[in-house]
C-alpha cells in the first residue's frame, strides 16, 4: 500500500506540473481579456500582459492600432507617461456627423515599472468602425523591458493556425451585432482631441472662495461603465498679489486623485502627473480643462453618473483646505 500511494502521489505531482506548464503556456502571450468586439460598439479593448522579457521588469508597452479601430483612447496608469502617436487613417470615419480622417495610430505606455513577479492590464477605449464581421484585427504590441525588446507582432496568414506562431500579436474577433446605434464615445477626462475651452461652455457649479481664490466651473465627466479612471475640471482665479500652487486633490469616491496635464507636439500628444502641483500666479486665472490640464480619478469605487457630484478636496500651498463640489455633466461633458 505504501508504494502505491508513492506512485500515486508522484503521480498527481506530475499532472500537477504539467497542468500549471500548460497554463502558463496559454497564458503566456499577450493578449485580449476580451477576445471579441461587435461591429460598430464602442469597447474597452483591454490587453493582458502576463510577465516580464525573461525576467525583467516591464518598463514600457507600445501598442500599435489597426485600420478600423478609431477614436481610441488610452487609460492612464499611475506611475507611467502615456503617449498618444496621431496620424492618418487609411478611410473617413463618422464620428457624431463629423468626417474625421486622422487620430491616435499608436499607444505608448512609458517609463513604468512592472515586475516580471506581476500581472497587469492596458486599456485603450476605441470604436469598431467599417470592419466586417468575421475579420479579426491584430495589435502588434512592443514589450520594452530597459534594453531588452519583445515583439508581440506575428500575424497568421488567411486560413493559417495560429497557434504555431512564437510571437503572436494580439487579435480582436470582430462579430455581427444587432445594435449598432448605442455606444459611447468619451472616456472620462480623456478627450484626445485637444478640445480647450469647454470647461467655460460646461455649466458652472457654485463659486467657491478661499483667502485670494476663487474656485468656480467645477464639472466631472460621466464614465462608461467598469471604467476605473475619471476626469474633473475647474477654474481658479488669483485675486491676490501673492502667488500660490495647488498642491493636491483628495476625494472620498476615489483611490488617488492626480493632477495631470496634456500636451501635444509634433503631432504627439502625451500626457504626464504634476507630482508638484499647479502654480496660481498673482493676478492670473488657471482653467482646469479637457485637453489641458485637468484631474485624473483613479481606483473610482463607483462609476461617475450624469447628474451625481463628485466632493473633492483641493490643497493649496497659502490658502489651505479648500471642499469643492464637482457635477458630473454627460461623457462629452455637456
């Protein structure tokens, strides 16, 4: 009895190791939590990276988009500079009766830290847009780990296996959906296309003074639904002769409220935190808007809805605590 429960054990031992190599096998690649998208919905197309380049830290992650997957918009993630690449597309797109012909082509997620022991996840938000159900859009990805590179890039031929592929890039099925009339094409704080001035078009919440300060427009925009990260806006006029600096924002509906700018240059767009705040000069008003500078809600314990408010508490350097009270407008901030 003793050597057959050995045998036995032994055994399982190996089903075991074999279970977990095949796992890890499948798991291996990177790859779409969700696999397929229906035809003209707007998606979360969320990337799966499963480890590191031969045990070392991931350090940046580039994604390049397909043809048919447009407006996309990238997630932020703390402790990482985010780049948005723009170029043209191959087609005209419909975008709310607006034909647009150019937008993001390339995703960078840049100078993080990702240890080989840990998982993660890639956002970008994007819409479906004149692919054919059936087809199945490949995003080559580049894994940067400091000097070491993997490509995430190989693409099977029509009617190939790709299984057999070492390097396969990751697909997205596209199939045919019944509604093709209901989606959602604004992330929260996160509008790519560099439209400064809604802030002041956006209506306005109470004014709030502080010492010199006054705080007023105050607005946060409607997520979609699972989306961890919001934006909020705002403006602050300096009455006084003496500068100050925004040095924080805390809320109670999130993990950690960042203070983020966004800027475009040589038609890249990046986006990185003031970890030092926002300097309010004597005399000058600072508009906390969409494409600009504007606060970024992470870890969101319930998504923002239109009509709710969002409580924040801003930390200036002279006039102290300050309580605002932030109305969630709709997604395109109206």
């Amino acid at each position: 009895m003793k050597m057959i429960k050995t045998q036995t054990i032994k055994t399982l031992g190996l089903v075991a190791l074999f279970s977990a190599t095949a796992a890890a096998g499948a798991e291996a690649h990177v790859t779409f939590l969700d696999k397929q998208a229906t035809q003209e919905s707007t998606i979360l197309a969320t990337l799966q990276l499963p480890h590191g380049c031969d045990g070392k830290a991931t350090t940046e992650v580039r994604v390049k988009l397909p043809e048919g997957f447009v407006f996309a918009k990238p997630q932020p993630k703390a402790g990482w500079e985010l780049e948005v690449i723009k170029g043209d597309y191959q087609k005209t797109y419909d975008n709310h009766g607006d034909k647009v012909k150019t937008g993001a082509i390339e995703i960078r997620w840049k100078n993080g830290n990702l240890s080989d022991d840990f998982y993660d996840t890639f956002v970008i938000q994007g819409k479906v847009s004149g692919v054919e159900a059936g087809t199945s859009l490949a995003f080559p990805v580049t894994q940067i780990c400091g000097d070491t590179v993997t490509a995430w890039d190989q693409v099977a031929p029509a009617g190939g296996d790709a299984h057999g592929l070492k390097s396969p890039a990751p697909l997205l099925k596209i199939v045919a959906g019944e509604d093709h009339g209901h989606d959602h094409d604004d992330m929260a704080g996160m509008n790519m296309s560099g439209m400064a001035g809604m802030a002041a078009a956006a209506p306005a919440g109470e004014t709030v003074k502080a010492g010199d300060l006054e705080i007023s427009g105050g607005f946060a925009k409607a997520m979609l639904p699972g989306q961890p990260v919001g934006g909020g806006f705002f403006t602050v006029k300096n009455n006084g002769n003496a500068d100050d600096r925004l040095i924080s924002v805390t809320s109670p509906v999130s993990g950690e409220v960042q203070i983020h700018a966004m800027e475009t240059k040589d038609n890249v767009m990046r986006m990185r935190q003031l970890k030092d705040g926002v300097a309010i000069a004597a005399g000058e008003t600072v508009k906390l808007e969409p494409g600009n500078l504007h606060l970024m809600f992470q870890k969101v314990k319930t998504p923002f809805k239109q009509g709710d408010t969002v409580p924040v508490t801003l930390t200036f350097e002279k006039a102290g605590k300050v309580d605002l009270v932030l109305q969630v407008l709709s997604a395109q901030g109206k």
